[in-house]
C-alpha cells in the first residue's frame, strides 16, 4: 500500500509544480519582477513547505537528527541534482547577479550552519540570527526588485489576474500533499527495510521532501523559465538553512552529531563548487548537469556506505 501512496504523491507533486510554475511566471510577468526574483521567493518558499514541515515536526517531537539530516540532504540534492537535471534538460546561462548576491549568499549560510554545528547544537539564539539574517536578505531581493523592473512584453499574452493566485494556492496545496504524502510512504518504505533516522534523513527524506523544486525546476527549465529554476534551487536552499533551521531551532534547540558537522562540511563544499564552476564558465550545458547528478550518486553511496 505504501508504494502506491508513493505513486499517488509524485502525482501531486508533478501536477501541482506545473500549475505553480504557471502561476509565479504569471505573477512575476503582471508584477514586472525578474523570474530570477520570483523563483528565489515565492516558488522557493512554496516548495520549501514540505522541508519546514518535517523538520520543525521533527524539532518539536526532538527527533534532531531526522530535523538537521533533511535540510542538509534537500541542500545537496538542490544543488546537485535539481540545478543538474534541469541543465541536462535545457542548458542556460547563470546571471551575475544570481552567481554572486545569491550563490554567495549560499556559501555564507552553509559556512555559518557549519560553524554553527561545530560547537555541537544549533540554539535558539542561533536560530534567531538565522531569522534576521533571512529577513535582511529579503528585504534587499525585494530593493533590487523594485530597482530593476522586468519591461512588459506587449506581444506576450497575459493570464488573467484572478487566475494567478488560484494556480498558486492549488498549485502549493497539490506540492505540500503530494510531498508530504510521499515522505510519509517513503519513511514507511524505508523504515521496513531497517535503515536508521540519520540515513532516511539525508536520503529518502530529503530526496522526498526535495521532490517539489526537482519537478518545478525541471518543468521550469523545459518552458524556458531557467532564471526561476535556478532562483528556484538557489532560493530553496538559503530557505532551508534560514527558515527552516532557524525556525526549529528557534522553537527547539537542535543538537548535532559527528555525521550531521561532516555532512553539514560536505555541503559547503557542494556550494563553494558549483560557485566556482559558474564563475569560470557561467552556461551550464548538459554534460556538467550530467556530472553533477553523477557527484550526487556517489554522496548516496558514502552515506549508505559509511
């Protein structure tokens, strides 16, 4: 029963991704705001939900490891499968502005989370800092937002307005079922073949809970939206680290283990990686996406392994 409860959750979330991808290139059109800008706020919160909900779930019944585990494996997988895939799909070229406001403001937050866990937990006082630093970051999205206004395409049909937040909220409502459904399923799947907390975390958890932005940013890079794909995934991991970390450790001190701070170093190095390999080369063509996927496998097999 579980596999097809697994079935009916990627169901959502694919159907419920493309009607979101719909709505946000809609509102970001009627808005004249980059899709870039869209991606890295309203589509990375969208499909953060199901992150937030399992960890600040797992906070709140003190379940650290599944909590800490989940943001760190649906980072790495952001940015190692979702940015690969939809390169693999549609090459495109990474903005300056996205390589380096918001691909640095990446690699801060994975070097603050890393120095974070060396002292052995995240406290509340640290979740806090966490919440301030996402607040100053949005207010300056929203500052260049306003700066650099996206001109209107008077040859581009547009959707009509009440339809955009419909697509929206069905779109959010179809990601957060379909997510939560298949991590649900997928822990039972999983938990019936004996792997541990930490494990399911990094793998099946994160992957599951990580499924909402691989299918929005895919279905975004086939109809050409790659500014909000990579907003998408870029946006999605600062929301995990801020938002999510922060507001379960805000709620819930987490403690870390060895795994959780080698883990959290491997993420950094994730970040600093694909920062260096756009500032050499800004396109991301089929063979890097296929490169990054296969980095990705080799995570799976250490973790398992280990």
């Amino acid at each position: 029963m579980a596999y097809l409860w697994l079935i009916v959750g990627f169901v959502l979330l694919i159907k419920g991704a493309d009607l979101f991808v719909d709505g946000a290139s809609a509102a970001a059109l009627k808005m004249k705001v980059s899709p870039v800008i869209v991606g890295l706020t309203i589509v990375a919160l969208g499909t953060s939900l199901p992150e937030a909900s399992v960890s600040i779930s797992a906070s709140i019944a003190n379940s650290n490891a599944l909590a800490i585990s989940n943001v760190l494996g649906s980072n790495i997988f952001n940015t190692l499968v979702v940015v690969g895939a939809s390169a693999a799909i549609t090459p495109f070229v990474i903005h300056k502005t996205v390589l380096r406001r918001d691909m640095g403001v990446n690699i801060f937050c994975s070097l603050l989370l890393l120095l974070f866990l060396l002292g052995g937990n995240l406290s509340r006082v640290e979740g806090i800092l966490l919440l301030i630093i996402l607040a100053i970051y949005l207010y300056v999205l929203i500052r260049d937002a306003k700066k650099n206004p996206v001109e209107e395409d008077s040859n581009e049909k547009q959707m009509p307005t009440w339809k955009i937040p419909v697509l929206l909220l069905i779109g959010i409502a179809a990601i957060v079922l379909g997510g939560d459904i298949t991590v649900d399923s997928a822990k039972e799947i999983a938990a019936s073949l004996g792997m541990s907390e930490n494990l399911i975390g990094l793998t099946v958890v994160s992957v599951g809970t990580s499924l909402p932005e691989l299918v929005t940013s895919v279905t975004a890079a086939k109809k050409g939206e790659s500014g909000l794909s990579i907003g998408n995934a870029i946006g999605s991991n600062i929301l995990n680290i801020l938002f999510i970390l922060g507001a379960s450790a805000t709620i819930s001190p987490l403690s870390a283990d060895m795994f959780n701070v080698i883990d959290s170093a491997i993420l950094l190095a994730v970040a600093i990686g694909m920062f260096a390999l756009c500032w050499f080369s800004p396109k991301l063509n089929r063979t890097k996406g296929i490169c990054m996927i296969l980095v990705y496998c080799c995570f799976v097999a250490y973790t398992i392994l280990r």
